[in-house]
C-alpha cells in the first residue's frame, strides 16, 4: 500500500477531522511537550522509496505561529467554517491562503501507541480561549533562526563553489 493522505482517522476514541482543532500530551516533543493543532490529514502506508511504514499526523502548531498572526488566522478560519465552505485544511490551501503557516507545520508519529496521549477536541466555542492559551509560548523566532542559517549556511556554500570553480579556470589558462 503506497501513501495516501486520510482526511478523518479515528486515534484512541477520538475522530480526527481535517480543519478542527485538538490538544493532547506528546512524548516524542521537540519543543512542545502539549501541543494546541489543528489537524490536516494523517499520513500512512508504505513510502515508496524506502519501503518504510508511515503512521502519522500532519499539523498546524500554534505554538509556531507567530503571536501577531494566531488570532487572525483563528478568525478567518472560523468564518470559513461558519460558511460551510469546504474545511478540509490541504497543504495546498496552506501554502495559497496562510503562507506564514508553513512553519508551523509539524508532523506527529502516531505509533508507539504512548508518543500521544490525553487527545481531546477543542470545541468550536472555546476555541479563541485555547489560542489564546497559547500565547506564553512562541517557538516560530527559534523556527526562523533555524531557517535563517541554513539559508546563510548555503549561501556560503554557493560563494564557496563558485570561488572554487573561478580558481580552477584561472589555473587552466
């Protein structure tokens, strides 16, 4: 079975929907020991390259969004959902609507059965009170460092390269 993307995944009693929101505890955090997401799609099968097995959830973190941007997009997407518009939250419509959300993307491994525990729903009328419980934590500045240097690092890279190559056409001539 190849990869494929599941829009609703039931983990330990609680359905999953794409475009809703939860928080849980997660044992394997990098940063986030009790993340605030809103679920995309979970991610599994067979990867085709490599052959191993994918059990995992795609996500948005709130903790990685930049404060300034956490109750705008709460809004907007609220009044997506009010609508009836099409809520299933795609990478696509990420990158075309959010594009600061990128970021905050961040993937879940749901086996072993331990990394995620205490999963709950967030419910549509407490969820400004969730975002907003968010706020003592910020890890998009530490995202973007990270991101920053690697983007230095290979610019370095590039200008190293090219030196490199301009020296080896001055020793041929």
């Amino acid at each position: 079975m190849a990869l494929r993307r599941v829009y609703k995944k039931r983990v330990k009693g609680v359905e999953l929907k794409s475009g809703h929101f939860y928080t849980f505890k997660y044992q394997a955090w990098e940063h986030d020991p009790k993340p605030t997401i809103i679920f995309m799609y979970a991610i599994e099968g067979l990867h085709p390259n490599t052959g191993h097995q994918w059990r995992l959830i795609q996500a948005i973190n709130f903790t990685y969004i930049p404060r300034a941007f956490r109750r705008r997009f709460l809004t907007q997407w609220k009044k997506e959902i009010e609508r009836g518009i099409n809520t299933r939250f795609t990478y696509q419509k990420l990158k075309r609507r959010w594009p600061f959300l990128k970021i905050a993307t961040r993937r879940y491994f749901l086996k072993p059965n331990y990394y995620i525990t205490n999963l709950k729903e967030i419910p549509f009328d407490q969820l400004e009170r969730a975002i907003i419980s968010t706020w003592s934590k910020d890890f998009s500045k530490k995202v973007t460092m990270t991101l920053l240097s690697k983007f230095k690092k290979a610019i370095n890279f590039r200008k190293t390269l090219a030196k490199k190559k301009k020296k080896k056409i001055q020793k041929r001539k």
